[in-house]
C-alpha cells in the first residue's frame, strides 16, 4: 500500500492557510527568503499549532513531510521559485 501524496495547496489547508495558487504565492513572497540557521517550525510567522505540525511531520518522517521539506525549500529561496 503507497503512502497518501500530498499536495502544497493541501498543507496549506491543513495549516489553516489559503490554499489558492496567489496567496501561496504571496504567503512565499512575505516569509521569505529564510535564515540558513533558521529551522522552519522555529519561523515566527506560525501559531504554536502550526509549528509543532510541521515540527512532528518531520521528526516522525511522516506523510506530509515531503511537502513541508518542498515549503521549507520555498521559504528559503523566495518569489518566483513556485
């Protein structure tokens, strides 16, 4: 049995974030580019909520983590890179 794929417009629903292609697009725009250093749940744009999803789904390796390593790839190098 293959794991579910999700999709960015998907995580952003389930981080409680428009999903449309423009406010991705514009939510990119606003938090980006990060800081190297900077782990992306630690970012100071999420509510704890937030954080602490993207923060499990990476420790665990679970099934949302390839597309928040595709957010967090994104985030770090800005505009124009969806």
């Amino acid at each position: 049995m293959e794991s579910p794929t999700h999709s960015l417009p998907s995580l952003f629903k389930q981080l409680g974030l428009a999903d449309d292609p423009v406010s991705i697009d514009q939510f990119i725009a606003t938090h980006s580019p990060l800081k190297p250093e900077l782990h992306l749940a630690d970012a100071f744009f999420w509510n704890k909520a937030q954080a602490d999803f993207l923060r499990d789904e990476i420790l665990d390796d679970a099934d949302w983590a390839e597309v928040v390593d595709q957010l967090n790839v994104l985030l770090r190098k800005g505009r124009g890179s969806i």
